[in-house]
C-alpha cells in the first residue's frame, strides 16, 4: 500500500530543500499547524457566513431602533454608520417617514427573533473552532441568542461614546486606544460566553479575546481611513446599493479577525476541548 502524500510531495523539488528548513523549525510547524486549523474550520466561508448574517440581522435592528426613538437617533445612525452626504439624506428622508407604530409588537418581535440568525451562525463557528458540543438548549439558548445580538447593537451605540470619554482623559490618542482595546477584548469574551454558556472554554475564550483585541488596534486604524473613502466611491460608483457592497466586506473582514482569534486562542492554550466529535455544520 502506497505511504500516503507529505507535507513537501506538492512541494517543486528545488524549493523542498528551503521549504523543510522551514517546517523543521518551530515556528514553521506552529505555521503549518495554523494553517490546517483555518482550513478545518473553514474560515474563509464562515466569515462570509458571518458577515452575510451580520448585515441582515444588525441593520435592521438599527433601522428598527432609529424609526422607535425619533429624529434625534436618526441623526446619530447616520454618524455611527459614517454614511455620505448623499446616502445620509436618502436615509433621513425615508425613516422621517417612519413611525414608531408602523413596527408595532409583532414587528418588533419579528425583526429581533430573525436577528438571531447572526447568533445562531456564531454558534456554530465557536463550535467548530473549539470543538465543543455541550450548551444551552431550547428557551435558554433563545435568550442567549436574542442577548448576544442586542449586546452587539449596544457595543456599537456605545463605541462612540467609548471614544468621547478617552478624549477627556490625559493622552486621548492613546488613552482611546487602550479603552477600545478593553472593549474589543470585552466583547470577544462575551459572545461566546452568552453563546455557549458554561461549554465555552475559559482558556481559548479568554486569549482569543486578548487576540481580537490586538488585531482590531490595526484594523480599526486602517478602517479608520479606508472605510469612509470605500463608502464615498461605492456610492458615486454604483449608487445606494453600493454601501452594501463596502458594509459587506468590511463586515468580512472583522468576521475573519473573530474567528482567527478564536483559532489563535485555542491554539495557544492547547487545542480542542470536546467529549466528542463537533458539529462542524
């Protein structure tokens, strides 16, 4: 029976020599070892899984809330999404035409329990990450899922306030980075500790955090500056429709720094933590 394929059988035969110095090396087996875990959990399609449940459950919510609360949160939507000029205008006009009873209960209902769409798709990622099986079930993991996508709409009315605050301390630059960082590392520990309940590993949940945090220093520095000139040219380019475009991939891209610090932490505590086989679904 034929030994089965190596890591250097795909390998060009004049880059083998180069490529096992480097897989003999500690850092290239931690590399290696990585990239067969992204490629286990599939990051790539959940991170599109993420964002596409991301954009469909937040926004409405927001929608939701701006039509509920008036003029005044309209106002303050547009500057939480960092809209155009152009797309802020076509926003205020058509929620000034929205009343707060035009939802009613039902509505509401509605749009929070199809939210839970986000929820439901984190959950599954955090188990296939970690590979962990046991949590809540029935009307406790209806709970968690409806809490974990209000803390999410919460974390983002609050950032800018989050900001504020650090402009009042000494150092404001750096006194914001380092509540952002807080928060950031506060929010990755909360989602799948809502999500999972007591399944949820204290030692991946807790790293994975510190990790999230860490990356979203340099994206948010780099959002900072991309984001509002994405949006501007998808909308010159290709109208209101072309805001979806810009949310999508940014939304894309904090899915894959989610899931990778779920990846990294559990990678840095020791691997998997499951009785069993995960639902990798």
């Amino acid at each position: 029976m034929p030994e089965p394929a190596g890591p250097l059988d795909r390998i060009p035969l004049w880059l083998r020599p180069r490529a096992a110095l480097i897989l003999g090396s500690r850092l290239g087996r931690v590399l290696l070892h990585g990239a067969g875990e992204l490629v286990r959990v599939q990051i790539f399609d959940r991170s599109m899984t993420l964002a596409a449940q991301s954009f469909t459950s937040i926004f409405p919510l927001l929608i939701m809330l701006a039509a509920l609360l008036g003029p005044a949160y309209r106002e303050r939507l547009t500057r939480l999404l960092q809209l155009p000029d152009t797309s802020e205008q076509l926003v205020q006009t058509a929620l000034s035409g929205s009343r707060s009873n035009a939802f009613g209960v039902v509505g509401c209902l509605i749009v929070i329990l199809s939210a839970t769409g986000l929820s439901r798709a984190l959950v599954r990622s955090y188990r296939a990450v970690w590979t962990v099986e046991r949590g809540p079930a029935g009307a406790a993991a209806t709970g968690r899922q409806i809490g974990t996508v209000l803390a999410l709409v919460g974390f983002l009315l609050f950032a800018r306030l989050l900001g504020w605050v650090a402009s009042l301390l000494p150092l404001p630059n750096v006194t914001g980075v380092v509540v952002k960082l807080v928060a950031d590392v506060a929010l990755a520990v909360l989602l799948p500790w809502l999500l999972l309940g007591a399944g949820a590993p204290r030692g991946p949940l807790l790293a994975g955090g510190v990790a999230f945090g860490l990356m979203m220093v340099a994206v948010r520095a780099g959002g900072a500056i991309y984001l509002p000139r994405a949006l501007q040219s998808s909308t010159d380019r290709y109208g209101t429709i072309g805001l979806a475009f810009s949310y999508l991939g940014w939304l894309y891209v904090l899915s894959f720094c989610l899931l990778l610090s779920a990846v990294i932490g559990g990678m840095v505590t020791g691997g998997r933590f499951t009785d069993g086989p995960a639902d990798g679904r």
